[in-house]
C-alpha cells in the first residue's frame, strides 16, 4: 500500500464483528453495527507543537485499538475500505 498518513493521522483497518450473539442467533446484515474496534495500519510521524518540537504518535502499525463510532472518515485504497482519523479519536489500545 502506498499511503502514507501525515501529522497526527491514523489509517485504521476496522475488526469484523460476531456473524452470531453468543446464544446462537445469526445476525443479519442489515442489523449489524459498524465495529470500533480496528487495527493500525499506518501512521504519520506526530503532531508539532508551536515550537515545531514533533510530539510522538502513542500507537503504531499492528496496535489493536478502540474508536467513537463516528470517528474517522472513510476511505478505499486498494480496493479496501479504511477510515483516517486522528489520533485524539482513539479513546485506547486494547493488549
């Protein structure tokens, strides 16, 4: 892939949700939520403060994360969908 984000930018490949809830039943389509939950794809190199010091992005590439569910903009590279956002929109790692 041939994407890099800039700043404080994030690009997130979202997590598949449960085809079944836990008792059994299968979920339509139709009823599913988009996850918040995803995975780093890539970063940009921080955000600047005024004095042009670069402040250190908190996650990288392969990190599991938690987002809000209006977090990000969607986007398709390669044929892929994936959202940017920034850094400030992740809410946590998940280990």
């Amino acid at each position: 892939m041939a994407f890099t984000p800039l700043h404080d930018r994030v690009l997130v490949r979202r997590v598949q949700s449960d085809e079944k809830t836990k008792g059994g039943l299968i979920i339509p389509d139709s009823a599913k939520e988009k996850p918040s939950e995803g995975e780093v794809v890539a970063c940009g190199e921080g955000a600047r403060k005024d004095s042009g010091e670069l402040i250190a992005m908190a996650v990288k590439a392969g990190d599991r994360i938690l987002f809000g569910k209006w977090s990000g903009t969607e986007v398709t590279i390669d044929g892929e969908e994936l959202l940017i956002m920034k850094e400030s929109d992740i809410m946590g790692k998940m280990s």
